[in-house]
C-alpha cells in the first residue's frame, strides 16, 4: 500500500520502564522500542525523510548502500512510495538480509568486501544515472532531521521529566547525529548523549582517542556493517 499524502513512513514507538535494568543500576532507565518499527530499526525515521524529500523533487529511482537496517528501511521506503531501488551490498551481508531486501522488492547488488566498497559502486551508478537519487545511510542532514523526531516523543512521553543522559548506539552515526539535533531543538541541549559502540568496530572511538579522523585497521566483530562512522 503507498503512503498516503502527509503521512508519516515510521510510527510512533513505546517508551518503556525496564524495570530489569533499573534494578541492577539504581536508576530508571527507559528503553525507546524502535524494533517496533516496520523495518525493526530506527533507521526508517531518517532514511525515510530522505526518499520522501527525494521523490518530491521528482526522482524516478533511488540507489542505497547498506547491508543492514538503512538498505532495509530504504527498500521499505521506496515500495510505499513507488518507487524503484536498487541496493548495494557488500560481500559480509548475511544471505538472510540480500533475501528480506528482494522480498520488499528492491534490486540487489553484491559489490565489494565492506561498506565503503558498495558504497562507492553506489555513487558511481547514481552519477551516470540523472533519474536516480542516492540514499544515504546515515551522513546526510535530512536522515538527522528524521532520527530527531524520536526525541520529540520522547519528551512527550516522560511528561515534562528531562532525561539525565540518552545512550546510542554508534555505526556511522546518523543516530547520534539526530538524537543530538533532537535535544536542542526540544531545550534540552545540556543532556549528556553516551555514545557505545562494539569492540572490533569502535571506528568512533578510534577517531576520539587519536583525536583526527582515524581508520580501524580491520572489523573483527559480527556486527561488521557498523565500522564505518
């Protein structure tokens, strides 16, 4: 079914008290539920900005590098507004996930043995390709501009309470990106954002402790498709 006209790609989330892990660290945490999502990740807030923006400045096609949650929002995306997509992937995306992405109906194509690989193979189809809009997954203002709306719910939710501190988590950092921008927007500016990241492909970490953009020299984790911030 297409999206109608001012409707919104993503839905409002619970947040919930986990009561579990309040116990075990003396405070009350609350967990945002973003696997709620259609595409079971928050990437379909930012990532659908950014197709809805692109089709309206009457793109015929979008061409996405992910091999996980944004390539899947993207397709998600790109089926409700009728539009066709062409994914790229690297080699180390699990067949499962090649798979979901043809099942919404996207066009996949396995390029390269890491993200940065596919995603420059993205880049070079969309530059001899004028219809077709390239879909970030994470480094564009517009995908911020949709993750920060998880923070005007948040707001909402707790009643008036302001957090004493948000944890993400950090892959290329659009997430983190948004949730900073989300803050300021709603006066709370001055809320500590934690940043975690898996050891094996803490790229973020990397750049902070070296102090200047640094490259990890290899991603040892599972979890590879979030070593590239």
């Amino acid at each position: 079914m297409a999206v109608a006209e001012g409707e919104e790609l993503f839905i409002k989330t619970p947040l919930i008290r986990s009561e579990e892990l309040s116990t075990k660290l003396g405070a009350s945490v609350w967990l945002k539920l973003e696997n709620l999502q259609n595409t079971f990740s928050f990437k379909v807030r930012g990532v659908g900005n950014l197709c809805k923006r692109a089709v309206d400045k009457g793109c015929c096609k979008l061409v996405s590098s992910s091999g996980g949650n944004a390539g899947l929002a993207a397709a998600y995306c790109a089926k409700k507004l009728q539009k066709p997509i062409l994914v790229v992937v690297p080699d180390s995306t699990p067949v499962n996930v090649v798979k979901k992405l043809e099942t919404i109906g996207a066009e996949v194509l396995v390029h390269g043995k890491v993200w940065d690989d596919a995603n420059e193979k993205a880049l070079e189809i969309v530059s001899s390709d004028t219809s077709a809009q390239f879909i970030h997954p994470f480094d564009d203002p517009l995908i911020w501009d949709g993750h920060s709306s998880m923070v005007d719910e948040i707001k909402e939710q707790l009643h008036g309470n302001t957090p004493d501190a948000i944890v993400v988590a950090v892959g290329g950092g659009g997430l983190m990106c948004g949730v900073c921008q989300g803050l300021h927007q709603v006066g709370w500016g001055d809320v500590p954002v934690v940043a975690m990241e898996t050891i094996g492909c803490d790229s973020l970490n990397c750049c902070v402790r070296e102090k200047k953009w640094s490259q990890i020299p290899d991603i040892t984790r599972c979890v590879c498709v979030c070593g590239c911030a």
